[in-house]
C-alpha cells in the first residue's frame, strides 16, 4: 500500500484456468480488500490488459470500475548496442542514437 496516495495495488490476480470458476478469485480479492482496509486503505487499484474478459468478469463484480487507461510502450531489443547505455546514465537521446 502507498502511504502517500492511501492506495492499495493488485496486480496481477487471476487464476489458473483448471481452478476458475470456484470462486477462488473473488476471494483472493475480497480477502485483499479486508487486508487493506486494515492498513488503512482508502482505495485500491487493478491493472490489466484491455480485452482480458477473464478480468472483467472478475473484478467488475468486485467493485472495480475503470478509472484510467494507459498506454503501453515497447521495442524489440535486437541490434541493443553500447550506445543505448546513454539510457542507463540519464543522457538526452536524439533519434540518432536508437
């Protein structure tokens, strides 16, 4: 839980597809949400990929709603040469150097 924000993170929950339907998600959250309150949190947070119906079905019914949408960015790292080390070190990239 974040101190801060009062806000507690669930990632990831889900459950293996040979166990689902036993309601063992749920309670995992529910029990989640009981252990938060506890530390005094005022909200908490879940975060998936979009289009994960699995997820939906298990964490709308849990009270959770979408309040955000991210975006996610990657790259492939073939051809990751000693120069991308700029990235490590804090130093301004130009285009030139990816």
């Amino acid at each position: 839980m974040d101190p801060a924000s009062r806000t507690g993170l669930f990632e990831p929950v889900g459950t293996s597809p040979a166990h689902r339907q036993k309601g063992l998600g749920p309670t995992v959250m529910i029990e989640g949400l009981r252990r938060l309150r506890a530390l005094g949190a005022e909200g908490a947070l879940v975060t998936y990929v979009g289009g994960n119906e699995a997820a939906t079905r298990l964490h709308e019914p849990a009270g959770f709603g979408s309040v955000d949408r991210d975006d996610l960015y990657g790259r492939k790292v073939e051809g990751f040469s000693a120069k991308h080390s700029a990235i490590s070190e804090n130093k301004k990239l130009t285009a030139d150097d990816l």
